[in-house]
C-alpha cells in the first residue's frame, strides 16, 4: 500500500517525510508523539515481492526486531518496535541524522588511513557486540554505515541479519547480502556467520581507503559473486598502511580471520593512533557521568558548583580555567556557526575530531539552521568539560531534534571540542 507523508503508522507514528531506500524496502523518517522523539520506520517493499517471497521478508522484519532487542550497543542503530499496519510488519527504528560512508565516498573519494580505520573500529564494536549476542549481521557495507555530522558510526540495517540460533530463512539456496562485499565462503553458498561479518567488514575498510570493493569495480553483479567466491581480491595499491590488517580480515580462510573483538584493538594500533586518541576520553567521561546520575541529587550541585582548584604536585596553582558558563557559551555559539560559517564552526574542533573541511562543510549545508538549546557543562578534569546539549536540525522538511554529549577541553587559552556523541 502506498504511503505519503503525514500518514500514520499503527495509530501512532506519523511519517514525516522518506529518507531513503534499501534493499528490503523504504525508509520513512517519522514522529512518536508519545515519547516526543523522531524515529526511523522502514516500510517493507511490498510491490516488488511475490506471496512467497513477502512471506519471508515479513518473518525476515520480525526477526530483525527480535535481534534487536538483544544488542544494545552506541555504535548499532537500535530498534525500538515493530508493528502491524495492512497485515504487515512495519520497524521502528532510531533515527539518525547522517549520510552513509558510501556516500561520503562518492562525494569525497577514499579516505585516509586513521579515518578510515576509526571508521571500521567503531563497525567493529558494534559486530562484536552483535556477535556476543548470537546475531550475524549478514550484510556489512559502506550504505550500512551511518556517520554523523559530529564524526559519530552507526552499524545499521540488521533486516537480513540472522541470529545464529535462528533457523535459516534462505533455503531456496537466494544468497542474501551485496556480492561486492561477501566473504568467499557466503559467495559459494555457506550460511552467514561472524568470521564472514569479519571479512564484510574488511572488505568495507578496503573501499573506504581503495574507492572500490576488494573484487573491483562493476556493477555485474553475477561477476563480483564469481570474484567472491573464488576469491579473486586485489591488492590494496591506494593506502598501503592498513595493508596487514586487511590481509587477516580479507583471508580467504574463516579460521585465519580475527575476531570482530579482536580487530577492534588492531585497528586501535598502529598507523590508525589517532583513532586510539580519540576514544581515550570515552571511558573516563562515561564513568563521570554515572558518577553524577548516580549521584542522585548531588548532580545539579556537581553541575553549577566546580571543585576546589587543583594543584600541581610542586604545590602551584593550576593554571586557570574558564567557568563551566563559559563553556556553555562557547557550546552555543558553535552551533549558532555550523550553518552561517562552518569554516569557523571547524575550527572549534580539536585538530585530532577535525574531518575534512569538504565534509564538515557538506554536511552541515543540508541543514537551513540549527539551534543549541539547553547547554550544561560540568567539569571533568583540569582542563576539560562535560556539557550536554539539545540540537534542532531544521530542514525544508522539518525540525529533528536530539540531544549530544560533549567533550571540550582548554588548550592554549581558548576552548576546543575534543569528541562528541548522541545521547
């Protein structure tokens, strides 16, 4: 049944405007008046399906939200219902604003190295986590990389995942999944597993530093799953450096593959450091933050009271700081920039948070304003802050409105944001 916006789905989500497309139908950004929030719901793509093959997409939609609910991980896009509209499933998903690593590829060409890497560490995550849980994500690809305007990773599409548990819903012998990133073994007919996320995943690191899959580019799909399955990768040529983490990952043989956990360290390692800079604060910020929700009460003093001024081991003062309103200000008018002069707005990041200035321009031209509202900031160490803001991104469409967590740190005498992320 067609859709349009402004329609309702299961009495309560109200479709807002389409988003985009995938291979199992469309995606609607909507409205969820009872939690106030916007979501992602994707409407199966019905007219193009027999009754047979209708009836496997629908178990298909079921089991992705079943999946779902056993992985919660900040770097997967979760999904939080699922119901039945027309006699048929509908998934409510969280909604994230943000552009797929294919597109920044289209539009930007290959990425370096460290960005590349930091990129595919955060997928990595999100698989492992996955996988701890029994779900193989059975389709990993740039289009199912989401990256935020603020650099943040979102694993997404879990719709041809299957739990490992789970019985198989492919016996017709359909292949499911992109043959410019499948692992030998799925090309040649074997089911799905974690080692073949692993190898999706490299082949997905591979395109993000070479512009293409590991078997090339072509849009012959019948030639990339002969390339797949017998294993038919060329060479990296283009980025050298990542070139021994993507022979383990690109192994023809599963067993030689490292674990998703386990390529989170080696793309936390060497040449990708910056990568293992940037998630350096995450731990400690995290745990400051639980420290003041558990708190109870105690929080709104932690987040107007600073503490006593700390002092170096010689016995001198600290050198001195701005006051967390100050940081809240500068917050607010990095926002107010972002649309008006992202060129400014860029240079309040961190040169270690910076992406490229193509990208970072890009991104935020989509958007007419955005507004930062209700700006907190508590201090986290020395010379760094916590602050936790609301943004509206108003389009021709619409407003979105979300909420991020900062880092900003004092360097130099000015103020800088260090990391960031949705809450």
């Amino acid at each position: 049944m067609h859709r349009s916006s402004g329609g309702t789905i299961g009495d309560r989500y109200r479709l807002v405007e389409r988003v985009g497309n995938g291979a199992m139908g469309v995606v609607w950004r909507a409205h969820d008046p009872v939690l106030d929030r916007e979501v992602a719901v994707k409407q199966l793509r019905w007219p193009d399906l027999t009754p047979a093959a209708a009836e496997v997409a629908a178990a298909r939609a079921m089991r992705e939200a079943r999946n779902a609910a056993r992985l919660h991980h900040p770097h997967a896009v979760a999904v939080f219902d699922v119901v039945v509209e027309d006699d048929r499933p509908w998934l409510v998903m969280e909604y994230v604003p943000a552009r797929s690593l294919a597109a920044l590829l289209a539009e930007h060409g290959p990425l370096d190295a460290p960005e590349a890497a930091r990129i595919c560490g955060y997928v990595a995550e999100a698989l492992a986590a996955a996988h701890a849980a029994g779900i193989a994500h059975r389709d990993v690809k740039p289009s199912n990389v989401l990256i935020g305007h603020d650099g943040a990773v979102k694993l997404t599409d879990f719709g041809i995942s299957r739990a490992v548990d789970d019985g198989t819903l492919t016996d017709s012998g359909m292949i499911t999944g992109t043959p410019a990133y499948l692992a030998p073994e799925v090309a040649r007919g074997g089911a799905p597993d974690p080692a073949s996320d692993v190898f999706s995943l490299g082949a997905t690191l591979y395109a993000a530093t070479e512009g293409s899959s590991p078997y090339g580019a072509s849009d012959n799909s019948l030639g990339l799953l002969y390339k797949a399955a017998n294993g038919e990768i060329a060479p990296p040529a283009r980025d050298t450096a990542l070139a021994p983490v993507l022979t383990r990952l690109l192994s023809i043989d599963p067993a030689e593959r490292p674990t998703a956990a386990e390529v989170v360290d080696l793309l936390a390692a060497d040449p990708p450091a910056e990568r293992r800079q940037r998630r350096g604060w995450l731990a400690p910020a995290i745990a400051a933050v639980i420290l003041l929700a558990a708190a109870g009460t105690v929080t709104a003093v932690s987040l107007t009271s600073p503490p006593a001024p700390a002092h170096s081991p010689s016995g001198d003062a600290a050198p001195a700081v701005p006051p967390e309103s100050e940081v809240a200000d500068f917050v607010t008018a990095h926002y107010a920039k972002v649309t008006d002069d992202p060129h400014a707005a860029w240079q309040d990041l961190a040169p270690s948070f910076r992406p490229d200035i193509a990208e970072y321009t890009g991104f935020w031209g989509q958007y007419a304003e955005v507004h930062a509202e209700g700006v907190v900031a508590a201090r986290h160490d020395d010379t760094r802050y916590l602050a936790e803001v609301q943004l509206t991104f108003v389009r021709d469409s619409g407003p979105v409105t979300e909420r991020y967590r900062l880092l900003v740190e004092s360097a130099g005498g000015r103020l800088q944001i260090v990391h960031s992320e949705p809450i």
